[in-house]
C-alpha cells in the first residue's frame, strides 16, 4: 500500500521490462475504485483511451521509450473511502509507428447518429 493525504499527487512509473529498443509505452487507461474486483460500478477514470479525464492528471518526459511517467492529484474519492485501488491499461507500440494509438495519443470515439 501507498499512503496519501487528500490533494497529494501521486506519482507513478510503468516500465516495459524487453531488451528490444524499438517498443515504446502509452498509458492508455487509469482508474481508481474503492474494490480491487470492480473498476466499473463505481469507479473514477483518471485517463481513459489516453485522453485525460481528471485534470490534474499530467505525463511527464522520459528519455527512455520503455518508460511512462505521470502524475495526478489525490482527488475528492479517497476522503471518502478508506482505501482506493487504481488499474492502468498501458500500450505497447512500435517505435516509430505513427499510426498507432501511442503516437496518436487521445482517441475520442465519435458517436454515431441515431436518426433514420
């Protein structure tokens, strides 16, 4: 466990343990529940299909492309919940490789049109 006080950042690291120097990784998704078996019923999307949904959310550089480094903000939930799990879905993409979702960044999928 990692202790925080509410507003705190929190800072966090993913590594892609490969010796090949062509992959580089994305932090598609983070979210923070309060039961590590259900990140959906309730449940706060820090960044989900890489587009950041909490505003404090923030990457930061890295000069290795096996790294990801952000950060967010402890937010409002853990006041409210004695312990809050977080998930991340990370991507893993050839360097080099525009047309791929680490390249390409936030993906908002556009909703389709209902009429007839």
């Amino acid at each position: 466990p990692y202790y925080i006080d509410l507003n705190q950042n929190v800072y966090l690291q993913a590594y892609l343990h490969s010796s090949d120097p062509n992959l580089i990784v994305f932090v598609d998704t983070c979210v923070a529940s309060p039961d590590p078996h259900d990140f959906n019923t309730l449940a706060y999307d820090i960044i989900r299909n890489g587009c950041a949904r909490d505003s404090s959310y923030t990457t930061y550089y890295s000069p290795y492309s096996h790294f990801a480094r952000f950060k967010f903000n402890a937010f409002e939930f853990i006041s409210r919940h004695t312990l809050v799990y977080l998930q991340c879905e990370l991507v893993v993409c050839r360097f080099g490789d525009y047309s791929s979702h680490c390249y390409q960044g936030c993906i908002n999928r556009s909703k389709r049109d209902t009429s007839s």
